[in-house]
C-alpha cells in the first residue's frame, strides 16, 4: 500500500507541476506577446501620425504660415492619449504646438528621428523632408499604457492559475481511477513473478486483462516498428529528392548574384563616366566662360595703361567698372564651380577637430590682411565626423564673412564654438559685426542672395548656399539669428562624433 500511494502521489505531483508549467509558459507566452503588440503598434501608431503630420503641414512650413500648421496639430486633439504634440521650423525653433495641463515642457531643440519610452509617455520625433531638405521636425508625447496592461494581465493570470489547478485536481482522481489503477494491478503481477519466480504465473487474460492488452501491444508495437522503417527508407528517398532540389535552387541563386554584380558593375561604371563627363563639362564651361573675361579685363587694362592721356576721365571711369565687372564675374563662376562640386564629391567621413580648422582659416585671413585687429576666440576639442575637405570650406565661408562684416567695426570679435546636448553638438560662428534683419532670415542661403550692396560689402551671394548644401550632405542642419548692426551667429550641425569632454573656450588675440 505505501509503494501505491507513494506512485499515485508522484503521478498527482507530476500532473500538478506539469500543468502549472504549462500554464505558466502559456500566459507568459501571451502576456509578452500581447505586450510586444501593443509597444510596436503604439509606436509605429504615433510614428505614422508623426509623419502624416509631416508631409499635410510641409506646405505651410514652406511659406510660414502658421495658421494652416495650427489648424493641421489641431486634428490630434481628437486622440485622447497623445498628451502634447508640436512642430518645429528648420531652425529648430517651435512653430506650433499644444499641451494637455501640467504636461511637462516641450524640447528646447528637436531631436533626429525615432521613438523613445519615458515612464508613462511615448515620445516621438519626426523630420518633416521636401525635396532632399529638411523643412521642420514633428514632436509627439502620448500615453503609454504597457505598466497597466501588464499589472492587468498579472491578476487575471492569478484567477486562471487557480482556477486550472483545481480543475487538474479533479482531472488527477479520474486519471488515477481509469489509468493509475490498472496499471498498479499490472505492477502487482510482475512483482510477484520477480519475487517469486513462477514464470507460470499469468495474468488474468480475460477480454479486459491488462498483460494480454500488453502483449497485443507488443506485437503492434513490432508491426508498428517495421512500417516506420519503411517509411523512414521512403522519407530518406525524398529528402535526397529534396537535397538535390534545393542545391539546384541554391546554384541559381548563385547565377543570379553573379549577374546582379555584373549588373551592379556595369552601372558604378556608367555613373563614373558620367561624372567623369560632368566634370569634363564643369572644366569646358569654366575655361570657355574665363577665357572671354580674361581678355576683356586685359584690353581695358592695356586701353587704362597705353592710352590713359587720350582717353576721358569718363572713359577712364567706365574701363574701372568694366574691369571691376569681369573680375566679379571670374569670382562668380569660380564660386558656381565650387557649389557644383560640393553636390558631386564622395564625402569621406572622420572624426575631425573643427576647432584646428578654424584656427587655420583664421591664420590664412591675418595673413590676408596683416592691417587687421580682430579678437578671435575658438573653442578648444571641438570633435565632429565631417568629411575634413568640405567642413573646411564651410568654416572658410562663414568665418570669411564673419571677417568681412565686421570690417567696419572699432573693436571687431569672432567666436567659434560648440554647444553639446548629450550626444548632440551645434557649432556655431558668431560675430558683433553689421548683421541684418531676421525677417529677411529665409533667403540666407539661396544662391545669389545678398542682404548687404556689393558697395558696402563685397561677395557673389554663393558661400552661404555652398555651406547649406556641405551641411546637408552631412545629415544637419543650419541656421542663423542676428540683429542690425549687432552682429549675427550662424549654428550647425554634423553627423555625431566620439564624445569628448566638454569644450572649455581659449580666446587667441588675433592682431595682424
């Protein structure tokens, strides 16, 4: 008796452990998946508003209308999870928004795009993008129910967890009833017959008799046995059907990859000749356009040289301004050029100290122009992943035009430096020189735009356009803030580098 009930109890605590396992792995299977459905749908939720949010207010980001952005951000009222939502202009500034009460602030600076959880909010950020340039950033917080659903699911895991084990109670005493018994009854037989052994022995071989139901068991066992094997040689058979299937499909697969390499060679090869002869054109158009400006700009001379007695002071005065057009117009295309190849040439992407660059500009300026005092401070380990080439003719724009407009200036001052937030960082060249007016912002960095005469100020409208575009292609972004004749600071950004320590400024009197 105590050799059967410590049987039935191991086969009672057998089941019970089975079942709570199984349970167990059963909710925990659906809880996690539920779970999971519920993050990824919630965020690719937000993200798909974020973006839709995006492309119906591109317009009115383009013209600055406000009004249409509102009325757009409005449309989010209606979700009564999303908590604040916002979109900002290219400059990084918020251009509208709105938050539910005692929501917390909105981003001073919009970051990359993603999706990140923060306790109980989801928040998501959205560049808005029109033609390859960045018009704006989408922001949206919005709740983030996955800590209640979970604590939820815990408690109705309880309920279910005790309700199948009393359910495996009563399914354990029918089990034993039906299954358990007959089989001790057999252990029973085939102890004695150890016991004793009397192979004699037999058990009862009724209709009903567990050992003749063995036996028969046995048998088709057997049976059961020979027809896997034949099934196992016929399945053997077919897998090697198979093998030779899929080494046919992977031969094939092969052939293709050879012949999309080769088609993949075929056009680098076509490209490279195009650019080969776009560079070609760029050097034709350069050298056929000089050519005629050369000459014009040297007959006036030769006309303001050898015949400068015969010739009017008025005539005199109208050779200066023809020569003074041509060598604008030689800078002009030279710029063109330059703006040209800035689109064409494959960045090449290293961690770079923009703070070394600076000072060699500034160097080359001093040089330039020894008369010059300006106070010039640049930022120490100022680090960014920029290819070194265009970051360089970035800085030689904007720290050139720094130098130019400050030109009229008793006391005139440049700072480079760099802003970090985290992983982010925004460099920045300021200067207290002639500034201009922000309601003129927008055409910054259009070709060709000039806020200043070329009577005070010199230049073809061209550098800032070059920096925009060598910004872009870095994955940034630019803008400037300034005031009349108070200076302006034009900020950038670059793809992220190696964090450093913290910039510490070094101001280097710069007196030439």
């Amino acid at each position: 008796m105590q050799a059967r009930h410590s049987i039935r109890h191991k086969i009672l605590a057998m089941k019970f452990a089975t079942t709570l396992a199984a349970l167990l792995v059963a909710i925990a299977a659906m809880i996690s998946y539920d779970l999971w459905l519920y993050h990824r749908g919630w965020i690719a939720d937000m993200t798909t508003q974020a973006d839709f949010l995006g492309r119906t207010t591109a317009p009115a980001l383009t013209f600055d209308d406000a009004r249409v952005a509102r009325e757009n951000l409005e449309l989010l009222r209606a979700r009564p999870k999303i908590r604040a939502a916002a979109i900002y202009d290219a400059r990084g500034r918020q251009f509208v928004g709105f938050a539910l009460p005692d929501e917390a602030p909105f981003p001073q600076l919009p970051e990359a795009d993603g999706a990140r959880v923060e306790r109980d909010s989801v928040v998501v950020f959205k560049r808005v993008v029109s033609n390859g340039e960045i018009l704006g950033t989408v922001y949206i917080r919005a709740e983030y129910e996955l800590y209640d659903r979970l604590l939820a699911y815990l408690g109705i895991a309880a309920l279910v967890t005790a309700v199948a084990m009393v359910v495996a109670l009563l399914f354990s005493r029918w089990v034993h009833r039906v299954v358990v018994a007959p089989l001790l009854a057999i252990s029973t037989v085939a102890a004695e017959i150890t016991e004793k052994h009397n192979f004699a022995l037999r058990a009862d071989e009724r209709s009903k008799d567990e050992i003749g139901m063995l036996a028969r068991s046995v048998n088709a066992m057997l049976a059961e046995i020979e027809r896997a094997t034949r099934e196992l040689e016929a399945s053997n058979l077919q897998f090697s059907a198979e093998v030779g299937e899929r080494r046919r499909a992977e031969e094939e697969i092969r052939e293709l990859n050879a012949r999309l390499e080769q088609r993949v060679k075929e056009r680098t090869s076509q490209l490279e000749y195009t650019n080969g002869e776009l560079e070609t054109f760029c050097y034709s158009v350069s050298h056929d356009l000089r050519a005629p400006l050369r000459a014009i700009d040297g007959f006036s001379q030769a006309l303001l040289e050898d015949f400068s007695g015969e010739l009017p002071k008025e005539g005199q005065r109208y050779l200066e301004r023809i020569r003074s057009s041509t060598q604008r117009m030689g800078q002009l295309i030279e710029d063109l050029l330059n703006l040209s190849r800035v689109s064409r040439t494959e960045l090449q992407l290293a961690d770079v100290n923009l703070g070394e660059i600076a000072q060699q500009v500034v160097g080359e300026l001093q040089l330039r122009e020894p008369g010059r005092a300006v106070a010039v401070s640049i930022w120490e380990d100022m680090q960014g992943r920029a290819d070194s080439r265009l970051v360089r003719a970035a800085l030689e724009n904007l720290i050139g035009n720094a130098w130019k407009f400050t030109s009229r200036k008793d006391e005139p001052r440049i700072e480079v430096g760099c802003l970090r937030e985290g992983k982010r960082s925004t460099f920045f060249v300021r200067d207290n020189g002639a500034g201009f007016d922000m309601a003129y912002a927008d055409k910054l960095f259009g070709a060709f735009q000039r806020l200043h005469s070329p009577q005070e100020y010199q230049g073809t409208g061209i550098g800032l356009a070059t920096v925009q575009r060598i910004v872009h292609r870095h994955g940034g972004r630019i803008w400037a803030e300034a005031k009349p004749d108070k200076g302006a600071v034009f900020f950038f950004t670059l793809a992220p580098a190696a964090e450093t320590g913290a910039p510490e400024p070094i101001a280097a009197e710069a007196a030439a």
